[in-house]
C-alpha cells in the first residue's frame, strides 16, 4: 500500500515530556505519600486523562484522590515546562522539513489540545501538520483506535494509506488496530516480540525515517 500521510504521536516521539512526565509524577507522589511503580507509569503513556484516572484508581483503590493526585502533576509539568521549556527529540524539527513536502502530515496525541497547541507552538513544530487530533477529541484514548481513525479521517486519508510514528505500547497497539503502518522509535520502553509484530520497523531514532520514506 502506498504511504500518502504520516501521523505522528507528541509525547516521546516529538517532544521530550516523558522524561519531565516521570520527574512530576515523582513529584506529586511524594507528596501524596504514594510509591508510583515504572509499570503504573508505562501503562498510563499515551492515555487520556479519564484511562489515567481508571488505572490510578485500580492501583491505589477507589478513595484515593486522583483527580488532585493528577492537578499536582500538572502545576508541576506546567512549572518545569515554564522555567526550562520541552526539548525536542532529536531530530525531530529536521524530520518534519524533510517529510513536509512529500507526505501529508498530522498529528494523533492524547494529551490535552490546549496543551499540544501550545507545546507544538513553543517548540516551532505546530507549523508542519494539516490536522490534529487531540485527546479531548475522542471518547476512547490509546490503544482505542479512535484517535488514529479520527486523524486519517481529518486529512480524508484511509487508515491503510497512513503511517503512524509511535513510541508507547499503548499508541503502537492504536494505529495498529486502525489498520496503519507503524513505524516505532522507542523512548523510555523498549520494544517486546509482541510490539515488533504490530509494527512495519522499529527504527533508533526519527533520523532514521530519512532512510524508508
């Protein structure tokens, strides 16, 4: 099938946010006096904000005030991302100028629109992508297909036209079931067998696209 439009994911895959992510769940979990696993931090990227909630309150039971736990997260996020600003990932502004004029492009990120349109702004990236579909966009976040259908949709595209850049589990298992290519450049978790089935290559780094697109 020919590739028509690339889709990427943000967090982890354009901008830096999970290593800044990881520091303000610490963060807060000191404060709410809670121990906050690798694996609960791994199952909550590339999900919105109502799964987070769910997966936080099978952990630590339903008393526990997620919906705080989540505002102290932010104010710290927001902290960090105004005293220091978000680092692309390598490669990434070089990416989105070399497939610019080839591919149609859009954007597919659970976080927040308010919050994708102003770290895209800051960073110099919102430029390059025709739509973007955000998570307050859709009913279902990552690994729900929705968010994938949703912005191949937005630029009229069909899904199998489409690759998706992905870094997350949850995000590769998204495009993935929408019937997309997927292409994964791991951040903080590695590819599994069951990953690398779902995905058309696993490359290091977005520098690496230059190479089969």
């Amino acid at each position: 099938m020919e590739i028509k439009a690339v889709i990427f994911d943000m967090d982890g895959v354009l901008l830096d946010t999970e290593s800044m992510s990881d520091k303000t769940w610490a963060m807060a979990a000191k404060e709410f006096n809670v121990d906050v696993t690798a694996d609960a931090l791994n199952r909550c990227r590339g999900s919105n904000k109502e799964d987070i909630i769910a997966i936080l309150k099978e952990m630590y039971g339903n008393d526990f005030d997620v919906e705080k736990f989540l505002e102290a997260t932010g104010k710290y996020f927001r902290e960090l991302e105004f005293s220091s600003g978000i680092p692309l990932m390598h490669y990434a502004k070089e990416i989105l100028e070399y497939l610019k004029p080839k591919y149609r492009l859009a954007l597919a990120s659970s976080t927040s629109g308010p919050s994708v349109h102003r770290q895209l702004k800051n960073a110099g990236l919102i430029q390059y992508f025709e739509q973007m579909v955000t998570g307050d966009m859709v009913t279902h976040s990552k690994p729900n297909p929705e968010i994938y259908l949703k912005a191949a949709s937005s630029i009229n595209i069909a899904p199998e036209n489409c690759l998706a850049i992905e870094d997350s589990p949850n995000g590769i298992r998204s495009a993935s079931a929408a019937g997309m290519k997927v292409i994964m450049v791991p951040d903080m978790i590695k590819p599994t067998v069951e990953l690398e089935k779902l995905c058309w290559k696993v490359l290091p780094s977005l520098e690496e696209l230059k190479s089969v697109l």
